[in-house]
C-alpha cells in the first residue's frame, strides 16, 4: 500500500507537471487568439485534481498532513496558486488570468523535479518543535494568503502589458481585460490575501510563543514575512489614502510577490536559521 | 494650536510620514537579515517603531472624531447640491409612496435610514455596516497595543537552565540573558526522558521537574516542547535535550574523567558517517580526544578516540554502561554511565497578553475594514404637494463596482412603482 502511494504521488507530480505545461501553453495561445481559453481552464481543473491526489497521497503515507518541509509546502503552495486562479477566473469571468499566473506552478513543480535533492522529497520525521497543531493553521493560511498574492501577482503583470500595449511601448496586442476591472480585481484579492498573511504572522507568533517561548526573534523567515506584509499594508494605504492606483499599484503588487519568492527561497536556501523547515 | 505645535501635528498625521517609517523599516529589516542582526537592538530602529507608533496615535485620534460623527450622525443633505454627486439617480413620484418604498427597500438591505423634512420636501440619509468605519481606527490601536505589548516584555526577564537529571537549582542561580528576578525556590529535575514512537521516530523530549522550597513541593509538572510549564507567572520551555557518557580513561599511569556528549543514530550502520558531523572532545588534560554517538533506545555508546599527536589511528570501540575497554595497546577506557541532560528556557514576559490582544485586534479592524465597508445612501424630495423627485446618490468610497451593484438594485426597486 505504501509503496502504490508513493508511485502515485510521484507519477502525480509528472502529470501536474505536464498539464501545467500545456495549460499555460494553451493559455498563451489563447491571449493572441482570443480562443481557446476555455480549453486552457479544463486543463488547468485537471491539473489541480492531479495536485489533490499528490496531495493525498501524501497525507496517506505520511500519515499527517503534507505541509512540513519545503518539497510538501511547494506542492500545497501550487495547489493553493491554481485553486485561486480557478476561482478568480469563474468568479470574475477572466478568461486570460491563467497566462500570467500558471507559469509559476510550472516552474515550482519543475524546480521539485529538477533541482530538489531526494532527501527533500523523501517523508521524514517531524521534530518535536513542529508537532503542534498551529502548524496547521500557520501553513494553511500561508499557502492561501501566497496563492492569492501569486494571482495578484499575474494581475499586475497583465496591468502592466495592457498599459503598454495601450501606449505603443508593447506591439503584440493580447486579449486582456479592461485595465480598470484589473486593477480593482488585484485589489480585491490582495485584500484576502492581506487578511490571511496577518493570520500567518499572528499563529506563527503564537506558536513560536509555545515552542520556544519567545513570539518574535528577527528569524530571518520571520523577519521577510513582516516585510511582505508592510509591502502590502503600504500598497493598501497608498490605494486608500493616496489615491495609487493603475501602473504604481500594479507594481508594487509584482514587488509584493518578489518579497513573498524570497521568503521562501531566498531565506530557506541564504539565510537559514530557526525557521529552516520550509 | 501654536503653528509649530500644528505642523509637528500634522507631520505625524500625515499618511506619507506613515509610509516613509514602513518603508525605513522594511530596509532596516531587510538589511539585519543581510548583514548583522545587532541592528534589531539598536537604538535608531528602536526610534523607528516609536516614531510610526506616535503616527499610528495620532492618525487614530483624528479618524475617532471622523468613525465616531460617521457611525452615530450621518450627515442628511440640506439640498440637492449635497447629496453624493459620482453615484445618482432621479426618481419622479408621490412623496409618500417614494418615502414608504425607499424605507422599505433600505430597510429590506440592511439600512438604517433617518430623514427629516425639508422648506420642500424631505431629506434622508441611509447607512449600513456602520462599525465599519471603526476598521481603520481599530487596527492602528491595535499595533500601537502591540508595540506597547513589545516595550513591556523589556520589564520581563529570560534565562536559560542546562541540568541533569536528580539536580536542583536554586531559581538566583539561573543564568538571565534579560532582566533578573528573586525567588526563594529551587528546580528540581525529576527525570528527563527522550521518548521515541514505536515506528522509531522522536516523539518529544520530556522534563519532569518540581519547584521545592525548603524540602516543600510548591508543584510538579512535566513539560515537553510546544507545552511549556507554568508556575508563578513564569513558564518554563523545553528547548533542547543532549546524552552524555561519563567516561574514565587511565593511561600512562594517571586516570581521567570527563562527560562526553553524544549525538545519535538510530541504525548502528550509521555510525561511521554520522561520526564525521561529531565533535571531539579533549578528555580531562589527557591528549585523548573523543567522538561520540548513542545508539537510539539501546543502552549502549559508540566513541572514536584519537590520539592528538597523531602517533595512533583513532579507534572505534562500543561500550555499555559499565564496560571498560582498552585502545591504543595501553589506555583503558570505561564508561561509568550513560546520563543525559535537559536545556530549558526561563521566562516571563508581562506584555504577551497585550500582544495577543493587539493581534486579535488587529485581525478583527482588518475584517471590518475590508469586509463591513460603510455605505452611505442619501438624498432630497423635492416637489410641489406630493408629487416631485427625489434624487439620491451613494458615496462611492474605494470599491465603486461593489457599491453600485448595491446602488443599482435599490433604483431598479425604485422605479417598479
């Protein structure tokens, strides 16, 4: 049994990885033609029914849930990305969003295949200061609050494109929406992202306080969450209060996503320290 | 106000100065993880937070008049010039159906509608998710509680406690890296324990302890990490746990004793690899250096002796409690006893529960700002006798789209008489 979850798991990954692929494919082919879209987002719901299954078959071997080192929070992270692309896309009628946001579960699940080590995949045991259950609440919450940015993230790239097409600086004409409906659509999902990476901090802090007594120790993972948020906390006061919106909002929405990219890789593989699980 | 009172005022209510302190410190932040970590303790970035906490003080005391008129005294417009101008509609109607309908549409959507009469008509003003407005206001208090939370920790203390089973520790003896406290009791170490599941993996490590005063049990009670102790307003936190074997080496006519800690394998195959990550350790003034690594749940050691000079190739040798064997031709080597010992963190800290509260705060002014903004519908009547117009508007505020969906539908309802 053991041994049927692992190859399903691993054989999931592969699959994800292809699906991914030709879903972001379709999606950029779509952005020029202006169909195809539709064929893009089946692809991309059975993409993430594939992450589901890697997702269980992990929890099934594994026998907790998969969220404890940084192969298993790349593989939810993914999961998170595409269910809030799906969603969006449903919701607010986007058929393009895809083109800009798919990229970047591609490119995690590639990093997992070609770069991460087999002793980062493989199941370990969990060490003591991980056995509580704000692990759950704190990783869960980072993984929506980070999917959500990573869509906001593609939004404002889709800003910036349209804007420069609009300005004769881009001439390959895509089929984007409205710049207005994007601006307020990114805007509206960096609020629920906010919401959750407030969450983040909040349990980590708590359960920091349990573990090792202190709530805050400029842990450099920590230290770059609270830098993320203050990126956004400064991109919604600048919306609220200044009036920043069009090309200032959608760059720092990017620059909020750089700052999330690093504090996941840039501190897990630059600064260690005691925050060095994933 | 003095004018320089007022500027000063008015620099630290200004939304840039705000940004400006986030954004000095987002750099500071990002520059401590780069580079030194000292930069946290300083005084400059200390002067930071408490320059963004008078911001946060007095943007909050301007906005409590503004959330405070907003939420209890909409403002009815006195005539058509004053109602919302970038969302409107006109409705032509009797004034008493328009009234009736407009109350019940309002009302139906979860409005709170007053109105008045006008020299021509009437007046209303419609409000809903009026606590709303007390988002903003509820966040900015909530970092400054949390910031105070922050300064009041610095009244608290943390030390740290490495000890061995059996031993007790007078509490003014504890090594404090912040802060000092007296206390008449002493930390008993009852048992310490590195439990494993029966599928070999770590469970937790477990330190039984007792505060004793004068051979009294004030209270016992086992911690482990991520469930720290508590007693007297202090916690104890397991944070770390080391075995040792207490070894005796006799050589050349002198014996030597000394504690060597153990790092750990949990296959005997490992031991040669796992060797390697080892430190070694100088036995008493012996010249001898060991290794050494406990094999998991066995009551047995593997140790690695060198011979500083070089002359001898260092040895492996596997030893029981109690077993003596001899390296290097001559030098006998015994372990006496496998012991261990626990590292506990010491702490009290009187600003956490402001923490938690400015945090839960913080969450909650998020929510209602972002999810219970205000809306304000408002409008006047004018008309001769009963019939006439009534034109009304909504503020807009930040998310135009959502409003006027809102908007949209109670026109539309309007417009069926």
């Amino acid at each position: 049994m053991y041994q049927a979850l692992q190859s399903i798991e691993t054989y999931s990954i592969y699959v994800i990885l292809i699906i991914y692929f030709l879903a972001m494919f379709v999606y950029w082919l779509a952005a020029r033609a202006n169909r195809g879209a539709k064929f893009a987002y089946v692809l991309t719901v059975i993409g993430w029914s594939g992450n589901t299954v890697a997702l269980i078959a992990r929890t099934m071997r594994a026998q907790r849930l998969p969220l404890s080192n940084g192969y298993e929070f790349i593989i939810a992270f993914c999961w998170a990305i595409v269910l809030i692309l799906l969603y969006s896309e449903f919701r607010f009628k986007l058929k393009m969003l895809g083109a800009f946001v798919m990229p970047i579960p591609f490119l995690l699940i590639s990093y997992v295949i070609m770069l991460m080590e087999p002793s980062k995949t493989a199941i370990q045991a969990i060490p003591p200061a991980l056995k509580s259950y704000w692990l759950v609440f704190h990783v869960i919450t980072a993984i929506l609050a980070y999917g959500a940015f990573a869509v906001s993230f593609g939004l404002g790239l889709m800003y910036i494109l349209k804007t420069y097409y609009e300005e004769n600086v881009l001439k390959v004409e895509l089929r984007l929406p409205p710049a207005m409906v994007l601006d307020e659509l990114s805007y509206k999902i960096i609020i629920f992202g906010f919401s959750f990476l407030t969450l983040v901090i909040i349990t980590g802090a708590i359960w920091a306080n349990y573990a090792w007594g202190t709530y805050w120790s400029w842990d450099p993972k920590e230290t770059w969450s609270l830098i993320t948020w203050i990126i956004y906390a400064g991109y919604l006061h600048a919306r609220l209060m200044l009036e920043w919106r069009g090309k200032r909002a959608a760059w720092l929405a990017i620059l909020g996503f750089v700052a999330i990219l690093f504090t996941f890789f840039g501190v897990n593989y630059l600064l260690p320290g005691l925050h060095s699980y994933a | 106000m003095n004018s320089w009172k007022k500027k000063v005022w008015l620099f630290f209510a200004s939304m840039k100065t705000g940004l400006f302190l986030l954004g000095l410190i987002v750099l500071v932040s990002a520059a401590g993880t780069l580079f030194s970590a000292n930069i946290y303790g300083s005084l400059l970035f200390k002067i930071v937070f408490g320059l963004l906490a008078i911001n946060l003080g007095v943007c909050s005391i301007n906005r409590f008049n503004i959330a405070y008129r907003c939420t209890f005294y909409p403002s009815i417009p006195r005539n058509i010039h004053a109602v919302p101008p970038k969302m409107r509609a006109i409705i032509p109607g009797k004034s008493s159906d328009l009234r009736m309908q407009l109350g019940k549409v309002l009302n139906a959507r979860g409005y709170s509608m007053i109105s008045m009469e006008t020299n021509d008509g009437w007046a209303f003003a419609a409000l809903k998710h009026r606590w709303g407005y007390w988002g903003t206001f509820i966040v900015h208090i909530a970092f400054i509680m949390i910031i105070v939370g922050i300064v009041m920790g610095n009244f608290g203390f943390y030390g740290k406690l490495i000890a061995w089973q059996g031993e007790v520790v007078s509490f003014n003896k504890i090594n404090f890296n912040k802060g000092s406290v007296g206390k008449n009791y002493s930390i008993k170490i009852n048992s310490i324990e590195d439990r494993f599941m029966p599928n070999g993996e770590r469970d937790n490590w477990y330190t039984n302890i007792s505060i004793i005063r004068a051979d009294k049990e004030l209270a016992r009670g086992t911690l482990s990490v991520n469930h720290p102790f508590k007693y007297d307003g202090i916690y104890y936190y397991q944070s770390s746990y080391m075995d040792y074997a207490r070894i005796t080496i006799a050589t050349e006519g002198e014996t030597f004793e000394d504690i060597v800690p153990l790092g750990l394998i949990s296959d005997q195959e490992k031991a040669a690899t796992s060797m390697q990550h080892r430190f070694e350790q100088e036995i008493g003034n012996s010249k001898i250096y060991i290794k050494g690594l406990k094999l998991q749940n066995q009551p047995y050691a593997y140790m690695q002796v060198y011979n500083r000079k070089g002359e001898k190739k260092p040895t492996m040798i596997k030893l029981s409690e109690g077993q003596t064997g001899t390296i290097f031709d001559q030098t006998r080597i015994t372990m006496s006893e496998l012991t261990n010992s626990t590292g506990l963190e010491i702490k009290a800290d009187p600003g956490v529960s402001v923490v938690w509260l400015g945090s839960g705060l913080l969450f909650a002014g998020l929510i209602l700002s972002f999810y219970r903004r205000p809306l304000l519908v408002s409008g006047v009547f004018t008309g001769k006798e009963e019939e006439g117009t009534l034109l009304l508007g909504m503020s807009t505020g930040r998310m135009q789209r959502y409003n006027k969906t809102d908007f949209d539908h109670i026109i539309k309802f309007l417009k069926q008489l």
